[in-house]
C-alpha cells in the first residue's frame, strides 16, 4: 500500500495525538515513541536556534555551515518521528493484534475492517477505555 509522504506525516501526527496513554499498551513500542516525539516537536526548534546562536558566538562564521547543519538536524528530530508513527499508523496489525482488535470490536459492537491497521488499533482501543469497564480491556 503506497501512501505519500504528506499522508504518512499527516497519519503520524495523528497517530500520536489519538495514541492511549494507558497501562494496557504500556509495553507498546508507540507508549515510549509518542512522548519523544511530542517532546522533540515542543523544544527542538528553540534548541535548533540556540544551537545554531550559540556556534556562531563561540566559533564565529567560520563554522557556520556546520552550526546550520547541526541546527538542521535538530529541527529534523520531529519529523522523523511523525515519519515513523506514520509508517507504522499505516502497517497492517499481526496476528496477536489483530486477534486483540476483533476482539475488542466484538465486546463494543462495532463493524471491525477487513485489514486492520494500526491507526484503527489505535482508535478502537480509545474507544474501549472510555466505553467497557476496566477488566474487559
């Protein structure tokens, strides 16, 4: 399934607005990975530009290509990340997953999709934790 570059940052950012932050996927890769990522897409453009201030103070413009780059590199941080949130919000679910998706679609009474993905994962799973009581997750 190809998907462009702009709807899989676009699925990313989403992905990690709508991810549960809840003890029952807390040995998910996405419970350590959305925390940074938010965190980068909060403070790494002011340490980009006080990277790139700080360089240019010490070094002077002899250096400035580099400071540019590094300071580059940091402000590409989040975009990496919704990158790989996005490529994983698209992935088909395993079969552990997929199992776990039928099943908590049975107990909400809901249509599940054919080939779920991990964005309908995602959602369900909100879903559930506003919806069923607590032993049933």
């Amino acid at each position: 399934m190809n998907h462009s570059i702009w709807q899989v940052f676009k699925s990313g950012q989403e992905y990690a607005a709508i991810w549960p932050h809840h003890a029952v996927v807390a040995a998910m890769t996405e419970t350590r990975v959305v925390p940074g990522v938010k965190f980068a897409a909060k403070w790494m453009p002011a340490a980009a530009v006080i990277n790139l201030w700080v360089q240019y103070q010490w070094l002077g413009s002899a250096f400035l290509p580099q400071a540019m780059v590094s300071s580059l590199f940091l402000l590409s941080v989040p975009v990496q990340g919704w990158y790989w949130l996005g490529r994983r919000a698209l992935s088909q679910l395993d079969p552990r997953l997929k199992h776990w998706y039928l099943e908590l679609a049975q107990k909400l009474q809901v249509q599940p999709r054919a080939k779920p993905i991990r964005m309908d994962l995602a959602r369900l799973l909100n879903k559930a934790l506003r919806e069923l009581p607590p032993d049933e997750h």
